[in-house]
C-alpha cells in the first residue's frame, strides 16, 4: 500500500501544486467585507477539490457567518473515524509594497511557494486533501473513515464554529480530530504540538474615598487606593515566583520526568534570551526551566494598572480609585470558572478596611492537553518520525487556540497538532510562504499515520 500511495503522489506531484496555485490565487479575506464574494468562491472552490478527491456527501454548510465546506468517506466499518479541520480564509496582504511577488499570483522559488496563505493554512490543509486522493485513486479505498470539516472565519477568531459544532456535534463526531495549523520545531525536524495554555483575564477595581482628595488636607488619614492596590497585586505572588492565590494550582497535572525530558530537548538558550531581551536575569517560578514556565506551568501577570495622577509633574493628591488588569495563563486541567472565583476570594481577603474591591471576568478560554502517550500521538509521532528521519519533538504552546478547545470539549475527543509550517515562513506577514519538503514528505507523513491509527 505504502508503495503505491507514494508512486501516486510522485507521478501526480506538479498536478497537485498547480491545484494548490488555483487554491492560493484565490484572495478568501476573512477580515474584510469586501472580500466577502471572494471567501464564499474559496468554499465552492475547495467542495469542488473534495469532490474530486473522492470524498462523499460534500457540502457547503451555512454558518451565521461565513461558511464551512464539509466531506466525508465512511466505508471503513470497525476501523477509527478522523475529523480533519483546516481553514480557507487568509489575512489581508498589506503592506503590498513589502512583497517580492504578488501576494495573490503564487510562485515558486528555491523550493518554497509564495503566497498569502500559503502556511496559514491552505498548503496544509491541501496536505490531507490530497493525501485523501491518493488512497482513493491509488488503492481504491481510505485505512480509516475520515471526515473534512474547513472554515472561513478562523482569521477573525472563528466565531460561528462553535455554535456549528455543537449542532452538528453528531454529524462530526470522531475517534480523533487533526489539525495542521502549526510549526514544525525547525526545518527537518518535525514536532507534535500537545498541550496549549487557557487564559483566565480579570479586571480588578480598588474604590477608596468618593473622590481624590488633597494630600496636605487628607494624607495620612484616609485610605489610598493606589497604595492598597499594590499591595493587593503584591499579595499575588510569593518570594519563589509563585502564584499565592489558595487553590491556584490544586488542578493543575504535574509534569512527568519522560515530558520534562522531552520539553528539554527543545529548550531555549536561557543565556540568549537573557541577552536578546537585555535582561541580567529571567524570573518565574522556582524550580522549573524558562521553558517549562512558559508552556507547562500557570501563570498570573499583571498586564496593567492605572491609577492617581500619571501627568507632567507631580499633582498632591491621595487617589480614590485604582485598577489593574491580570491575565493568567491556565494548564491542565485548570478551569477559567474555578481561577475567576478564586481570584475574587484572594481579593476579598486582601482588601485592606475602609476599601472596596471589585473583580470583573473579561476573559476566559480552557486549556488543552492530549497526553502524549496517547495511542492516537503514538500514531502520529512515528509516522512523523518516519517521513522525517527525525525524532518527532513533543512540545506545548504557551498561548492558546481556541478552536482546539472548541473541538475538545464539544466534540469529547483528543486532538493531534500536526502541523507542517515552518516558523521561519512569514504568515500573517509580507512573502508569506511554504516550503515544499513539507508537502512531500507532510502527505507521506498523514498518509503514514492514517495506516498506523488503523493498524493499532
């Protein structure tokens, strides 16, 4: 089967990247209304594709926004069913004086495809498109049953996909959902992205007398709200770097030795981060590496704060109002809900007499985590492993997507970031672009881990 799948993808290679020109030529910016005709054209585009490729019930589904094209082949009774997501839409191309070529007429140079949305992410969503067609037309048949499911509004944070899962959570149900939206470690070295932080956001409001007072008729008589709001951010954190809010970290999965083994063999150079940042030294907390703390480890960072006068000069006052903004960094399984009211107790707790505090949730998202010795990663990490001739690297994000918790907690099902970028590749930038080893060996790649998933 191998040898055939890879006989097809040879012999149809510069088909495939003439089809991939046609998909990238067409300008599907989701952040502009004036290209609303344009993203709609994409979706009849890639039913088309899917079509063609071999897949069945294929169809482009309204949203309350833009819409998502949907695929399916399911004559593999007994064996595993993968959602496949990706997204059509791409940002604007500004600033186009900055180009090399034309952002929307894509070329080839030096191995790589230029164009606007090349990484992020029709290249590799095509990845899978036409790894489907090579089962299809090269064996007659797909390992697994897979389902397509590809969105128009993730470039403007995807807001009419979780409504749409939820009711169709039936229709996308899945044994495992692959996205192919992310970086690999470095060029030739492929890497599986599996845990990605929440975010819990607050705003805190400390409240003192009804307005600021003159400090020759008031200071050191009355209550600063600025004073005792430093306090309470300083109450935040202890000696060590620790969050000292209770509870904070009662949730949260410690690190195995075998996955602090692994984040160490992607580690950054904590001397040259020190010096790129013109830092003398790096903080956080105790006992963990720079890149621990920022992938594996909660956080809660004060991201503002505001208060009295801040003009020209010096204005004699005691302020009665203060505030600051906070955003923590959540990991599994922590839950926004449980930090928020956790976060208001500490508050409460530190709020000095004669002061009122307030705490309003701005924002929230969950964190995500599928274990890397899940046997769907296993799956994936060999076949990477395989295209590559390199040890696929497991990593985690610090920031968070939150499409994938979109599918996790809707759906009930791990999810596998396998993604074939490049860090390097300007996405969201000028000469945005997608390095074609990538292709080649990403489709030997999922090709290799839809037979592993069936053969476990």
């Amino acid at each position: 089967m191998k040898a055939k799948t890879e006989s097809y993808a040879s012999q149809h290679r510069e088909r495939h990247l003439e089809e991939l020109k046609e998909l990238l030529r067409i300008p599907s910016i989701s952040t502009l209304s004036e290209h609303k005709k344009d993203v709609h054209r994409c979706a009849e585009w890639l039913s088309g594709a899917l079509t063609h490729a071999g897949l069945e019930n294929v169809e482009i589904m309204p949203t309350a926004g833009l819409p998502i094209v949907y695929g399916d082949w399911l004559h593999a009774p007994g064996k595993p069913t993968i959602l496949v997501y990706g997204h059509y839409d791409v940002q604007p191309a500004d600033p186009l004086d900055e180009w090399h070529s034309e952002p929307f007429e894509p070329v080839i140079r030096d191995g790589k495809i230029y164009a606007r949305g090349a990484t992020d992410d029709k290249a590799q969503l095509w990845i899978h498109v036409k790894a489907a067609e090579t089962f299809l037309k090269a064996v007659g048949s797909l390992p697994l049953n897979i389902k397509f499911i590809l969105e128009g509004e993730e470039e403007i944070t995807s807001p009419s996909l979780a409504p749409f899962v939820e009711k169709q959570a039936e229709k996308l149900k899945a044994d495992a959902i692959v996205i192919s939206d992310s970086p690999m470690l470095e060029r030739g070295k492929p890497a599986l992205l599996y845990g990605l932080r929440g975010v819990a956001g607050v705003e805190i409001e400390m409240l003192a007398a009804r307005n600021d007072l003159h400090s020759g008729l008031y200071g050191g008589g009355v209550p600063n709200a600025v004073h005792a709001l430093a306090g309470l951010l300083d109450s935040f954190h202890d000696e060590d770097g620790r969050v000292a809010v209770e509870g904070f970290y009662d949730r949260v999965i410690q690190l195995t030795e075998q996955e602090r083994g692994e984040l160490a063999r992607v580690s950054q150079d904590e001397g040259k981060i020190r010096e790129d940042l013109g830092l003398s030294e790096l903080f956080g907390e105790k006992g963990y590496t720079f890149t621990e703390r920022t992938t594996a480890r909660p956080t809660l960072e004060v991201t503002g704060i505001s208060g009295g006068f801040a003009g020209e000069g010096i204005k004699p006052i005691v302020p009665a109002r203060a505030s600051a903004k906070i955003a923590c960094r959540l990991v599994a399984d922590q839950r926004p809900e449980e930090i928020f009211e956790l976060i208001e107790r500490h508050v409460a707790a530190h709020t000095p007499a004669g002061l009122k505090a307030s705490v309003k949730r701005v924002l929230q998202g969950n964190p995500f985590l599928t274990p890397a010795d899940h046997p769907v990663m296993v799956a994936a990490a060999a076949a990477l492993e395989e295209a590559y001739g390199e040890k696929t690297a497991l990593t985690r994000g610090g920031g968070s997507i939150p499409i994938v918790d979109v599918f996790e907690r809707l759906l009930q099902a791990p999810v596998v970031m396998m993604g074939f970028g490049l860090p390097d590749e300007n996405l969201h930038a000028p000469n945005e672009h997608f390095d074609l080893d990538n292709f080649d060996k990403g489709l030997q790649a999922v090709c290799g881990f839809w037979e592993k998933l069936t053969n476990q």
